[in-house]
C-alpha cells in the first residue's frame, strides 16, 4: 500500500452494483491531534450551586475536553470560610477567602460568581471585565436592579457575560429566547419561574395545608431562598421576570416599574372555591408586548385547569412562549437546585470557553446591540378578569349594593357564588368578572372595602385565559 503520509485511511466500502467489487479507500482530512486548549476556571462561592460546578468539573472534564476540544481548569476558589465542611473535596492551595486573590489570578480566564447579592458581586465582575475576564453568573438580583451597567461594562470591554442559570435553573430558557428563537419576534410568555412558590401553592391545594405550613416545609427541603420573602413576595420572579423581558423584548427593564404581588393574601378556601369554578392559583410572571408599551407583572393568577401551566406542580418551573412565526411553546423542568443549576453554569462556561478557542471572544460580545428602553405600563391600565371574593355581613341588600357598586363602575358580573359562612356571622362572597380596567376595579373596591358591611379586605385575583 502506498505511504499514507498526514491523511488517515478509514475504510473501505462498496458501491453496490458493481462487479467486481471495487475497493474504495476513503480519505478523511488531516486528523487534528493537537491537546485541548486548557481554559482557566476561577469560582467565587461554593454554596450549594457552587458545589454542583466543582463536581461537574472534577467528575467531568475530560469528557468535555474530549467533546468540545477545551479543557476546564479550576484555577482558584473564593469562600466565606476556608474551614467549613464541604460538599465537595477542593485542594486546598486553591482556596481562598479574598475573591481578589480569584478575579486577579492571571490564570483565571473565566469568572463563575455565584455569590449573590447585589454588591460587592456587581465590583467583581465589572472588575474581571475590566482585567478581560469573560463571566458566568446565576446573579438574577444584580441582572435586574443594576444589569445596566454590568451589561454595559460586558461591551465596553467586549467580554461575554453567560446568565443562564439566573432564570429557572436547569430550563435552557434564555439559550432558548435569544438563539432559538433569534428571528422571531415574541410577543408574550407566561411563567412558573419559583419553585417555592409553586410548591406552597401545590400543597395548599393538594394537602389543604394553610400559606404558613407549607412554607416551612419548603424551608424544611431547601426550596427557599435564605430569606424566603424574596420567594413569597414575588420579587424572585421579578428579578426573573426582567431578565426574560430583557431578551425577549429586547428591553432595557427598569425593575422597579415591573408590578409585584405575593403569595402570603392567597387562603385554602381562594384555592378550594377557584378549583371549584375550574381554575388552578397559579404565582406567574407575565410579559406582553402592546401597543403602548410592556405589561410586566408577577402576581397569584387564576388559570383554567386546562392550561398547560396548571399541571405543573410542586418545585417545578415552566415557561410559556408565544413567537410570532413559532406560535406557542412550553419549556418546562427544575429550576432550581444544585445539579440542574450547575448544569446551567456549565453551559454557559463551555459556550464560551469554545468561543474563546475560536478566537470570537473579541467580536462577540453576550449582547450586540444595547436594547433600548421601553415603556412598562401601569398595573391600573391593565384589563382582565378579576376573582373578587368579598366577606360580608349575611343580611339582606349586601350583594345588591356591591353588584351597584360595581355596575356604577363599569364593572360586568360574570358569576356570583355565595359560600357557607361555616358558623359565621359573615358570609364569603365569590364574583367573577368580565374584562374591566383594573383602576375601575380599584375603585369600586376602595367603597366596597369601606362599607361597615365589609369584614375584611376584598381579595382580588387576576383571571389569565391566554392559552
Ligand atoms: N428560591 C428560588 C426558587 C431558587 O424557589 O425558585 C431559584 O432561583
């Protein structure tokens, strides 16, 4: 046989028909033997996603390395305390507890910050961008109150900035947004994007169990954040919320405009009578784009039980997209927790140290064109169905002054369901609205709420129907 030389012969086929059979050597191009480009790794914070990366690192880079031609380097770690019991087993003469010693090491090439919180988080990666750094962050706090300027910095000095595990942990949601759907033009999504919320809301409705038992069993399992009234009262969705509008708009977000509404009002009786009238409480981050400008909202949201978004329950996250040339889509999985978290993390590091070996890092930054800014509505423009369900004195005239009331604001009735007062002296009141304007329904609440009939303060739930 003749000297091969650089090429490589693979085998040997036949072409089927012929006879004799002739043999076929198949050349395939010089075969590329050269090592995978090693990519320095620097980590600040070895909490529970933290751990998640270390082990995916240590158990394995080859395979990445094998896979996608880089192999990652833990280079340096940054904890609170250097003498804690870990998850994971680091070297030691890696450790550290000055996130300096970690964003200044001129080894480390990619910045993992999975520290959290605003500041110093926002000093250290605009920092590791100042020393051309790229960074990876599950940041959603800092992405929505100061991404300005953290996205900003990215561009200045053309580093790429990888979020993705910031929204909904293990769901490829944002990869999903920004490339899978990069000619379309979204115009709403709905979403689950917390777990502990979910999972309150699962347990109330399936165990009966009331708003305060069900938080401390999802404290019990670890579903919470460390103060879990960022879960509760919405604003964990809301960071989540600005950082999906951000790319699915392409809008810069001001977060404090975005509406905010918790969980901690939502009762077992709100669940047992919307069940009841066909729909499931759903806590859901909701983003539309009109005419005039974004809806932006998180708040408890009843949904018909035929909604895709209601069978999800528990700690699971689900996001649901409209674009207008792929219609309707629904990513649904973990969004929170070490290994699916970490997987996020991971996704991004690797995109972006293969870039890197690409020689793209200097042309691509994460966010091309800045987005520009965009008007967020205000809540009392919104118009929707409402539940309203009132606690009233069980005496004649009471339900007909509050349908006047209503009418007298140009509020329609769709249904009115009077429950058992249970031995009380007042009596629960459920309506269900036609579309009205929420400022109408504000209105007409703030008299109902102040009539010595009312017993306590309406509950309003908006009604989704966009399926
Ligand atoms: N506390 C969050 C949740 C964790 O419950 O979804 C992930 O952001």
């Amino acid at each position: 046989m003749a000297k091969l030389g650089l090429r490589r012969y693979l085998g040997v086929v036949e072409i089927a028909g012929s006879n004799p059979v002739a043999p076929i050597l198949i050349k395939k191009e010089k075969m590329n033997h050269s090592e995978p480009k090693e990519i320095g790794i620097g980590l600040i914070g070895l909490g529970t996603v933290g751990s998640g990366v270390v082990k995916t690192l240590q158990a394995r880079a080859s395979s990445i390395a094998r896979e996608t031609g880089v192999k990652l380097v833990l280079r340096r770690v940054c904890v609170r305390s250097l003498n804690k019991k870990r998850a994971v087993k680091v070297p030691k003469n890696i450790l550290t507890a000055r996130p300096e010693t970690v964003i200044d090491d001129p080894q480390v090439e990619i910045l993992i910050e999975l520290a959290g919180g605003i500041h110093p988080a926002k000093e250290w990666i605009e920092k590791a961008f100042a020393l051309k750094k790229h960074v990876v962050t599950a940041n959603k706090a800092l992405l929505a109150e100061k991404g300005k300027s953290v996205y900003l910095a990215a561009r200045v000095h053309r580093r790429r900035l990888g979020f993705e595990a910031s929204v909904c942990g293990g769901i490829p949601i944002l990869r999903a947004i920004r490339e899978g759907l990069a000619s379309d033009n979204v115009t709403h999504f709905l979403g689950i994007v917390n777990g502990t919320c979910n999972y309150i809301l699962t347990e109330m409705s399936q165990k009966g169990l009331s708003f305060s038992k069900s938080l401390s069993e999802a404290q019990q399992k670890g579903y919470a954040e460390a103060n879990p009234a960022l879960d509760v009262d919405g604003v964990d969705s809301a960071h989540k919320l600005a950082v999906l509008s951000r790319l699915a708009f392409q809008a810069e977000v001001d977060f404090k405009k975005i509406y905010v509404e918790g969980i901690r009002r939502i009762t077992a009786a709100d669940i047992v009578y919307a069940k009841e009238l066909g729909y499931v409480i759903k806590l859901l981050v909701i983003g539309k784009k009109k005419e005039k400008g974004l809806e932006l909202r998180v708040h408890p949201t009843l949904l018909p039980l035929d909604h895709p978004l209601s069978s999800v329950r528990g700690v699971y996250n689900a996001v649901y997209v409209h674009g207008d040339h792929t219609g309707d889509l629904l990513f649904y999985g973990r969004g929170a927790g070490m290994m699916p978290t970490a997987s996020a993390v991971m996704s991004d590091v690797i995109e972006i140290a293969q870039d890197m070996t690409k020689g793209l890092d200097a042309m691509r930054s994460s966010w091309g064109n800045e987005p520009s800014a965009m008007k967020i509505l205000p809540i009392g423009d919104l118009v929707s169905k409402y539940y309203l369900r009132f606690q009233v004195k069980d005496k004649p005239g009471v339900l007909g002054s509050i349908a006047k009331i209503l009418g007298d604001n140009k509020i329609s009735i769709l249904s009115v369901h009077q429950k058992d007062s249970l031995g009380s002296r007042s009596v629960p009141v459920v309506i269900l609205t036609y579309e009205a304007k929420e400022s109408d329904i504000r209105r007409a609440l703030q008299k109902i709420d102040s009539s010595p009939d009312t017993q306590e303060k309406t509950q309003l739930i908006r009604v989704e129907a966009l399926i």
